[in-house]
C-alpha cells in the first residue's frame, strides 16, 4: 500500500489506521507514505499512527501529483500495488476482496471496487452508480472506462506487471493522470469489478481535482486525457 501525501496530515491517521486494521502482516504487505515535500508535518502522524510498521519517505522537493504517484510505483516492492491518497481510506473487507479476485484470475490487470464519496468532515455524501448488477470481470472495460471518470484512485488495485509494461502517470496531466491509466490499462488487460462498496474517496477544496474543478481546469485536462493511449516508461 502506498500513501502519497501533500499537505494533508490532517487527514492521513484515518487512511493509515483503515489500513493498519486490515493489515496482514510485513512479510505480506508493505505499507509506506510518500510525501511529496509537504508544508504539514505528516511524518508525526505516521510516527503516532504506525510507529516503525509504515515507512516514510519525503521527496527532496515537490515533484507534483503524477511524478509522486509514479515514484510510488517505483517504491513499491509486491506483486499488487493500492495507491491510497493520504486523505482518503478504506473499509474492512478491502484487501481480502481484491485479494481473491487477483488470485482467482491470474490475467487481471486491475481490480476496483464501489467507492463511497465523502466530504472534509468525512461524512457520506454518495455512492457510486453500480457498474454491473454482480462482481465480475468488467466487459469491454476500455471504452466503458474511457466514457466517464468512474474509478476513484482509493478504489483500485493494479497488478505490478501491467505498471511495468506500461508505464507511470502522465506528468503532462495535472488532473484526471488516474483516469488516464485506468482506460490504459484497462486496454490491454480484463478488469475485476468488485460490487461491494469498500473504498472511501474524500471529496474537499484542497484536494488535487478539488482544486481544478473550482478553476475549471478539469475540463481541459479531461479533454487531454480522453486521447491516445500512451505505453511509456516510468523507469526514465
């Protein structure tokens, strides 16, 4: 599980105890925070959080949303890489579900489930429309993807070998770099959609889509996203 924060302490012990509270152990899971030159003290909260069971990296300056969430990639050492923004989280029965979809289709690319949306405060606002009337592999899951932003990044595993193939985040998107390699993955591989509503994605003004939806730059960015597909490296 790797956590990228940036200026969101605030939020980051109820995203690593929702993790902590379904962790199987070190030799099974890495748990790890990649700040991103914050301004706010997340290495106290993980200290008082995780003591010496999450590791903590800062970059030496800020890289931006898509060059730290691709720097996390490169961090992460198993076979299924969660990437779990610092202010959102996840529910009980999360990684036992994307376990058993991962093991019992050895092809997956990817594995994603409902997600609840929730506001600053953490309170429910909405869940997400159901994708399919039951868990199953998602069909013609590149184009269904591709027509709207329907996977929240807390929501989705991806499997270490479509990262490698490939390639990182966009650093040409300053938003909607998820959506972009949802549909880029899911182009080259099946995707497992899980039903149940387990993730927890925090809707507020100063997160990365927040920020560009009250500047009207998601439009934009969007736009750039539902485009080519790129297969890049994210070792360069």
């Amino acid at each position: 599980v790797m956590i990228p924060t940036y200026n969101c302490a605030g939020f980051l012990e109820r995203s690593l105890t929702s993790v902590l509270a379904q962790d199987p152990g070190p030799d099974r899971m890495q748990i790890e925070v990649v700040d991103d030159a914050s301004s706010d003290d997340p290495q106290t909260v993980v200290a008082r959080i995780g003591g010496t069971r999450v590791g903590f990296h800062r970059q030496p300056r800020n890289l931006g949303v898509s060059r730290n969430l691709t720097d996390c990639i490169r961090r992460a050492r198993g076979e299924i890489v969660h990437i779990l923004h610092g202010d959102d989280a996840v529910l009980p029965g999360f990684y036992a579900a994307m376990d058993r979809a991962f093991a019992a289709h050895p092809d997956l690319g990817a594995a994603f489930c409902r997600q609840i949306f929730m506001d600053s405060q953490g309170r429910r606002q909405g869940l997400s429309p159901l994708e399919l009337d039951s868990s199953g592999i998602l069909p013609d899951a590149a184009a269904h993807l591709a027509a709207e932003q329907r996977i929240m990044t807390p929501s989705i595993c991806v499997r270490r070998e479509a990262y490698e193939r490939l390639g990182g985040f966009l650093e040409s998107l300053v938003c909607a770099e998820d959506w972009e390699m949802w549909v880029r993955i899911a182009a080259y591989y099946p995707i497992w959609y899980e039903s149940e509503p387990l993730a927890l994605y925090r809707m507020h003004d100063d997160s990365n889509t927040g920020r560009h939806v009250r500047t009207g730059e998601d439009i934009v960015y969007t736009a750039q996203a539902d485009g080519p597909l790129y297969i890049r490296s994210f070792h360069a």
